[in-house]
C-alpha cells in the first residue's frame, strides 16, 4: 500500500496498515517529517467528542508517546480585554509540539510506524502510484495563516488567547507556555498582508496582560485551510487530512480530523467498507457545524463573544464546548450561509466535476470566469 505525505494522517493511516499485516511504504518530499513546523505547541483536541482523543487514538493502535501536557485550564480575554478564567474536569486538548524533533507528534508517529515495519522514503516527490493510494499531502491552498515565534522563558506554565479583532481579524491570538519553552502567535481567518501588525500587537499585549518573558525568539509561520470537505475518494486515491479539507473551521484545531481521517482510510482499505460513508458519517456533521460556528463568531462581535465567554467561565467549560459542535437545527440553518460567507478563490486539482460548487473546489466557476485563481500553484505556503 502506498502512502503520499508523512503527516499525522497519513503515518496513522500507515501505522493501522502495518499493524493488520500489510505492507506500506510512505513517500515524504520534504527531507524529514514534520519539516513543516520548528518545534511549535499546538493543541490536539478533546472537547468535540465525549471519547477522549488520547482514549480514541489508543484505540486505533497509537500510543501517546510523543511529549504531552494535559489542559484543563485557559485564561480567556475578549475584545475589550476583559478575562475569563476557562476550567475543565477533563483535558480542554493536550498541548503537543509539532516537527522533527525529539519527543514532538510528527517523530513519535514516525518511529511508531517504523516500527510497525512500515517503510517512510523521505525526500521522495511521488505525486501518483498505480492502484491504490492513499494522499496526505496537507492544505490545497491557505485560507487561514498562524505568524508568531517561539521562545524560552522563565514564565510560569500557563495557557493565554485573546479573541480580538485588533489582534487576529476572526481569529485569534495566543500565548502557550510549557517547561521554560512558549509559543506566541496570531491566528488569522482574514488580511493577512497585515500579518506582521497584527503579530507586534500581540506580543504587546501578552507582554501587557500576561507577562510575556521572550529569550532567543525564533519566528514561525504555518497556514492551513479550511471549508466543506468535497470527496473523500478520487481515482482510487483516498484523501486525508487537510488535503481533503477535513479541519475545524472556528478555531483551526485540525489535528485530531486528521488522525482519524486516517484511521478511517486504513478501516476502508481493510475492511473493504466505503471511505466516503465513513467519514461522512464520523467528521462531516462536526466540520459542518465548525463552519456554521465560524459565521456565528464572526457576526456576533466583542459583545456576543464576552457573552460567551462569560457563560464558559461559569462552569465546567468542557460539555459547553462539545455542544458547539453537535449538529443542531441552528447549525443547519447557517451553515450555507456560511458556506458562502468563507468562500475564497480555490481551485482543487483533484476534482473532476465542474459543475462542484464546494469551498475546496469551485472549479467550474474557475473554468468558466477564466479567473487567474484558477492558475495559481495549488502547494501551499511554507514559512
């Protein structure tokens, strides 16, 4: 079995292939997995599912041996600054660090893998392989952008973001500090040739509100998409991950979708079952909702999100959070609204229909409008 891109999908999809006897080889363009990223903490999501992601992945085979740091607590501040103290019984996500280095996500999933006897050729572009194949390969193209650095400190460990226009246009900033190492970053759903203002107000207000402390600061800078997912199949390809458009559309925590989209992918091959009723059935209802959800935080403004910070900070935050991601009679009325509200220029390469009006797609509109987006290089930005 063939596997395209060594990012979280496809190396779990590869580590439950292996697993049940077959053999796989992983191809990566990039001379190391996950040379996309420095070092940088993220968090990997627990609060959309009642299972935990840590339970979940355990029960695909995949064990938690990378470094990681429950969090059940976030200091929250709203536009006009106020702070809201978020807590939780059980983990909100678990702080993980992404790239090549020791202990990080991506070279815990690798060295399972080889472990597991399945074979990663670095530094190997394979953009097709006869019969099946499965296609990790990341974001088609950017409609979300994280600029930020990372850095040691003497801080206390803590967890800071900041839901503000001034700082992240329908995003948000954030401060994560762990064992002497931090990540400050502005994440950004819009006017990103502003990216570099908006990141120096950031680092202002950490500095002002949570005592930012910055030794040997590195800069980073990642994006990402986001947008209904179009199909999950295409020429005997199965996609995964972002490359298929599966990622949280409120707030960019995409990392738990990929590992499952993986582990879908490895049950659809050995299983003989259909990929796309998978995921249809396991990720779209809460990629649908997300995107709802992105619409919502969008229009309600400072008032309506110190609304809900508010209701978030006066109990177990956790339920409060899963409910945002149940399918809901709101979330079916918005949703394509929000569809349309998202919706960027992209053109997905793999999609044959064009009369396809996903977000990912468009290509009819491309085609038919002779619009330069259309001609852009699909590979997206690395920094």
């Amino acid at each position: 079995m063939t596997v395209i891109g060594a990012g979280p999908a496809g190396l779990a999809c590869a580590i439950v292939l292996a697993r049940a006897g077959q053999r796989v080889i992983v191809h990566e363009r990039r001379r190391r997995v996950g040379a996309r990223f420095h070092g940088d903490f993220q968090g990997l999501e627990s609060w959309s599912d009642d299972i935990d992601v840590l339970d979940e992945l355990a029960s695909a085979g995949i064990r938690p041996s990378f470094e990681h740091h429950a969090i059940s607590h976030v200091t929250a501040f709203d536009g006009r600054d106020a702070r809201h103290e978020i807590r939780a019984e059980k983990p909100l996500y678990y702080l993980v660090r992404r790239g090549s280095g020791t202990d990080t996500l991506d070279q815990a999933l690798l060295e399972q893998a080889q472990a597991s006897g399945v074979e990663v050729r670095l530094s190997s572009p394979l953009k097709s392989a006869p019969g099946l194949a499965v296609v990790a390969t990341g974001p088609v193209l950017a409609n979300i952008m994280a600029v930020g650095y990372l850095f040691e400190t003497a801080m206390p460990d803590g967890q800071w973001a900041c839901f503000s226009d001034r700082l992240a246009p329908d995003g948000y900033a954030y401060l994560l500090v762990q064992g002497g190492r931090g990540t400050v970053a502005t994440c950004l759903f819009r006017e990103f040739t502003r990216n570099d203002e908006f990141l120096a107000r950031t680092i202002a207000f950490f500095t002002e509100h949570a005592g930012l402390d910055m030794r040997t600061a590195r800069p980073f800078g990642g994006v990402g998409n986001y947008g209904p997912p179009c199909r999950g199949e295409h020429e005997g390809r199965l996609l995964v991950g972002e490359h298929a458009g599966f990622q949280d559309a409120l707030a960019g925590f995409g990392m738990r979708y990929a590992l499952r989209s993986g582990v879908l992918a490895a049950r659809s091959l050995l299983e003989g079952s259909d990929y796309d009723s998978l995921w249809r059935r396991s990720l779209l209802p809460a990629i649908r909702q997300g995107i709802g959800n992105r619409l919502l935080y969008a229009k309600v403004g400072d008032r309506g999100r110190r609304a809900m910070f508010r209701r978030l900070a006066a109990g177990d935050a956790r339920p409060m959070l899963a409910k945002l991601y149940r399918p809901s009679l709101l979330g079916r009325v918005l949703y394509p609204f929000a569809r349309r509200h998202g919706r960027i220029p992209q053109h997905d390469p793999d999609c044959c229909d064009n009369a396809c009006t996903c977000l990912r797609c468009l290509c009819g509109r491309h085609i038919n409008s002779g619009a330069a987006a259309s001609r852009q290089d699909p590979r997206p930005l690395e920094f």
